[in-house]
C-alpha cells in the first residue's frame, strides 16, 4: 500500500490536517526559515510540535543501529501517554509527522472528524495494531490524494522512493524523580522506528531544544543540504 509523498509545504500539509479535522484558525503548520536566534526569538510560543525533514537514507544504518541499542538496553522510558504508531503505508511519512504532532499536542480537533476517530480508535489498541486503522480509512487515503499534488514541484507517484523523509518532535514528562517532580523531555517519533525515542531535556522551549538537536544530530552529521523544518502553532503573521 503507497501513497503520494507529499511535498514540504505548509499549504499542503494545512489542507491535509484541516480536512482531515484540525482546526487551523488555532494552529496551523508553518514554515521555519531560518535557525537563527534573531528569526526564532519571532516565532509566537508556544510552537507545540516541530516537523523536520532530512536526508533519510544517509542517517537509515545510523539510526538502525541506535535503534538496536536501545531495544538491548530495554527501549527508552517514554511517557505512556505519548501517541505513536508505526509507518506501514509507503511514502506517508509525512501525514505520520502530522499525525503524530497533532496526537501531542493541545490543538482543537473537530468533533467526529477522521483524526479524532482515528484517535479515539487507536489510543486503547496496542501499538501493533494501530496502523491497521489507518489502512483501513479510505478517508485519510482520500484526504491524502487530494493534496499530494497541490504544492509547487512536479507531481508526484505513490511508487517513488525519496531520499528524505519526515520526523516528528513533541515535549512528552519525563521519569519523576525521588521528589515526584519531572523535567520535560523532548520525544522523536518516527513511524520508521522502532518506538518513539527521548532526546534529551526540553526546558521551557521546544522549539530551542529541538533546533540544537537539529543541529548536533542531523545537520551536523550530515553532507547534505536537504533539510526543511516546520513548526505547529500560530503563525508568525496573524
């Protein structure tokens, strides 16, 4: 089963998450255009997902391998109120961004809507069940088709296979310690993985604590330019 890759677009992916049951006059997905502090200290807190698109098939044994490590060393200790599924339909690795960002997040869905069904569906199946709802939705297939195309590249095949691919990260509590208290985590989710994955300390910032990841982690590792990143909440121009 294939859907179209969908381009990185916050026009197309606000269609996609408006049909789909987001209520983008709250939050919507935007553009970042620069990693500088002067352009991030502008973006209005706060962002409550960030999307980042990478060079996928460079980081692919990398990632495989820390993946490895950390099913040796028993998974990492994700709050098990964190939304994630596995990827099973090709090239959808952008709706699962946005499935997962929105999952997350505090943002109003409309009642009834695909999202908050697949939602309510998904939240008491066990994560190996999960992508099974999402394949069997002709809507999400439908609300998929009617904007795979609507951005400004070529049109796109469902049987591409694209060397970047999409991520999601969300703040998620970490472990409480001796006190009860927690400090905020920031939590990678990839359908293409194993399970959601803890990245470090959030802070009071996501979106700062996802952009020194981005920077130490991916852009740094990597001898590509082909990195795009999107953040979910208001805009910067209202």
């Amino acid at each position: 089963m294939g859907w179209v890759p969908l381009e990185s677009n916050p026009e197309v992916f606000n269609k996609w998450a408006s049909q789909a049951g987001l209520d983008t006059s709250s939050d919507c997905f935007n553009d970042l255009y620069s990693l500088d502090p002067e352009m991030l200290a502008m973006i209005p807190r706060p962002v409550k997902a960030v999307i980042l698109v990478f060079p996928w098939e460079e980081a692919r044994y990398r990632r495989a391998a820390e993946d490895e490590r950390l099913a040796k060393e028993g998974g990492p200790k994700i709050d098990e109120n964190v939304f994630w599924m596995k990827q099973t339909i090709h090239n959808a690795c952008g709706a699962m961004a946005m499935i997962h960002g929105i999952a997350n997040s505090d943002v109003k869905l409309l009642p009834s809507s695909p999202l908050q069904i697949l939602l309510d569906e998904c939240r008491n199946k066990p994560t190996s069940e999960r992508p099974k709802v999402l394949e069997n939705s002709p809507k999400f297939a439908e609300i998929h088709a009617s904007v795979a195309n609507a951005g400004q590249c070529r049109p796109a095949e469902t049987d591409e296979h694209p060397d970047q691919g999409y991520i999601c990260f969300v703040v998620a509590p970490g472990p409480k310690n001796s006190e009860g208290s927690s400090q905020s985590r920031v939590v990678e989710l990839d359908g293409g993985r194993a399970g959601p994955v803890d990245r470090g300390e959030c802070g009071d910032d996501l979106l700062l604590a996802v952009v020194r990841l981005v920077k130490e982690e991916f852009i740094g590792k990597s001898g590509s330019i082909k990195f795009n990143m999107m953040y979910l909440g208001r805009p910067l121009v209202e």
